[in-house]
C-alpha cells in the first residue's frame, strides 16, 4: 500500500474449530444433551469459537490476508484447529468507533 492510497474499514469473521479427528468433548456433551431435549435429527456436534474483528485495509484482499495472519499467529493453535476467514464487507458506523483515522 502506498501512501495516499484509500483505506477502508472491513468487518471480518474468523471461525476456529477443532480439526477432524481431534476429541471435542464439549461437542460430545452438547450432542448428548440433545435427545433429553427433544431434538431429533441432529448430530456430529462439534463446538468452535467466533471472532469478529475490523481490519483497516486497501481492499478486501487485504484485510482477508491480515485477518488469516492474526488468526494464524493468535487465535487458532495450528497443531488442533484450523480456522476459516470471511470478511463480511465494510464496518458499519457502530463498528468504526475506536478505530484509527
């Protein structure tokens, strides 16, 4: 990015979960919780986190790309889970508060 050049602010999701194979003990209690509550059809449970965040950035690719390194480097472990990055578009107004001019 060179300087001068437009920055906007995105909204993005990124989603860690467990990789497959891994034991999910959390997904396994939820899963057998169900029954007892009357849901049928529903199963292979497994239970991950959210995090939404706002990236100043050139354009989606590259706030795409900050995201996947934060969720790389901080949010997932990568020898357990696996994590998966969408930018959801331009942050609303509420969002930008606290973000850098």
């Amino acid at each position: 990015m060179r300087p001068g050049d437009a920055r906007v602010i995105y909204e993005v999701l990124v989603e860690v979960r467990l990789r497959p194979g891994i034991a999910d003990p959390q997904g396994a209690t939820i899963e057998r919780a169900l029954p007892a509550l009357d849901f049928t059809g529903v199963g292979t449970v497994r239970v991950g986190k959210a995090i939404r965040l706002t990236v100043e950035a050139g354009d989606e690719d590259g706030a795409r790309e900050v995201a996947t390194a934060v969720a790389d480097r901080l949010l997932a472990n990568p020898v357990i889970e696996d994590s998966a990055v969408t930018v959801l578009g331009v942050a609303d107004a509420a969002a930008r508060i606290g973000a850098t001019p």
